[in-house]
C-alpha cells in the first residue's frame, strides 16, 4: 500500500470561512501544504474535501496518518 509523505509531524493552524470548501492534500507532495496543488495525479491518493462549518481555526493533519482526516487527531506523535 502507498504511503503518503509527510509534510511535516505537527498540525497547520489554519483559518477557515463558514460555508467555503477546502481540499486538504492526503498524499503530502502538495506544494500548497496543507491544501492539495494536484500533485497527487501521479499517486493513488486524492484529496479531502471538506466545507467549514463555521469561521475558525482549524488544525489540519500535516503527517498525513490521521485517523481523523483532514483533522489533526495527534498521530504525528507517534510517528
């Protein structure tokens, strides 16, 4: 199974707006880290979509081993 590349082993604090949809890079070769630049075409990953609930920080996976992605759940820890 691909592994994905580790972008870096700690979350992005990134500011979100209510109603706007994101793509977070699953495959970690994004240039746009932690958002999906459409490096991935060349791998067997694609990235997330999610919309923001509302405006906030979020903290995004940067190791891209979440169990919880595009979320942070601290996997980066332990790796």
């Amino acid at each position: 199974m691909e592994e994905p590349k580790i972008a870096q082993k700690m979350p992005y604090a990134v500011e979100v707006e209510e109603g706007k949809t994101y793509y977070w890079c699953a495959c970690g070769r994004s240039a746009s880290q932690p958002f999906c630049d459409g490096s991935h075409k060349e791998t067997s990953f694609t990235p997330v979509a999610f919309t923001a609930e509302k405006t906030e920080t979020v903290h995004l996976c940067g190791c891209k081993h979440t169990n919880t992605p595009p979320f942070c759940d601290g996997t980066h820890a332990k790796l």
